[in-house]
C-alpha cells in the first residue's frame, strides 16, 4: 500500500509542476506564435493594399487620357 501512495504523490507532483510551469510557457510560445503571424499578414494585406491603391491609380491615369 505503501507504494501505491508514494505513486499517487509523485503523480499528483508531475501533474502540479505540468500545470505550473509547461502549461503557462506554452500558451506564451502560441501567443508569440500568433502576434508574429499576425503581423505577417498584416504586413502582406499592406503590401497588397498598396499594389491595389497602385494599379487603380495607374487605371484611372489610363482612363484620363483616352
């Protein structure tokens, strides 16, 4: 019986430290994760935006001078 309880406390040790300390860094590591994702895409949507704001103005520089 001995065993069993000093089983169940080491158990109840390794869950507590997961917890503790694994679970919060890994949120922080997917949170870094997703702000660097998203300023990824923030940046690309900017970069098309500006071709966009481009092309239109060259269309309508072309249409001008028709």
């Amino acid at each position: 019986m001995d065993m069993i309880y000093w089983a169940i406390l080491g158990l109840g040790v390794f869950i507590a430290v997961w917890f503790l300390i694994v679970v919060p860094s890994e949120r922080r590591h997917h949170e870094r994760k997703l702000e660097m994702l998203q300023r990824r895409i923030d940046k690309r949507q900017a970069q098309v935006d500006q071709n966009d704001s481009e092309s239109s103005t060259d269309q309508n520089d072309e249409l001008e001078k028709t």
